[in-house]
C-alpha cells in the first residue's frame, strides 16, 4: 500500500511600499521598493532588478528564485548525505542564473 502524501502549506505576502505620492499615475512615477512578508518572520526588502528601476540593494524576485532552488538542492543533498552517513562538513553553492528578455 503506498504511502500517503504528506502536504505542506506556505504562504508569504506581498506590500508594495513604492508609492511616491502618485501612484503608478506614469512607469518612472512609483518605487519598486516592497516587502515579503511571512508570519513572524523578519521582512524582505524587495526591489526589482536595477535594469528595471529598482533598487539594487534590496533582494529583487531573481535572486530569491535563485536562491530558492539553491537552497532547495542544498538541504535535499545534505538530507541525503545523511541518510547515507556521509558526514558532511561544509557546503557552499555558488548559484546563478540568467534572464533574457
């Protein structure tokens, strides 16, 4: 008999905080600036990428894509270096990843 699937729930919110006083009234006229939101958490300073007048000192959805996916092939190899009694040390995963327009 097959194992029933476990299920996991997630769930974060979004604020934009970017209105300089107009709104989206013209593309130039509102910051990108946002934050990701998840319980109690602390917050995600958001952006959207420089190229598209954001700003470059906030995490834009690009790097937390990136981040995600190499978060998420880091903690499955070390779950499986464990069940395998591989003793893992150290990790370090210089991830990147490329948008075309």
């Amino acid at each position: 008999m097959p194992e029933r699937a476990r299920r996991h729930g997630y769930s974060v919110k979004v604020e934009w905080t970017g209105n300089l006083g107009s709104g989206t009234s013209a593309y130039q006229a509102y910051s990108r600036d946002h934050l990701v939101l998840s319980g109690t958490k602390p917050p995600i300073p958001g952006s959207a990428d420089a190229a598209f007048l954001g700003d470059a000192s906030r995490w834009n959805p690009e790097d937390l894509l990136v981040a995600a996916i190499s978060s998420c092939h880091m903690l499955w190899y070390l779950h499986l270096c464990a069940d395998a009694g591989i003793a893992v040390l150290a990790y370090r995963d210089d991830a990147s990843g490329v948008m075309t327009e």
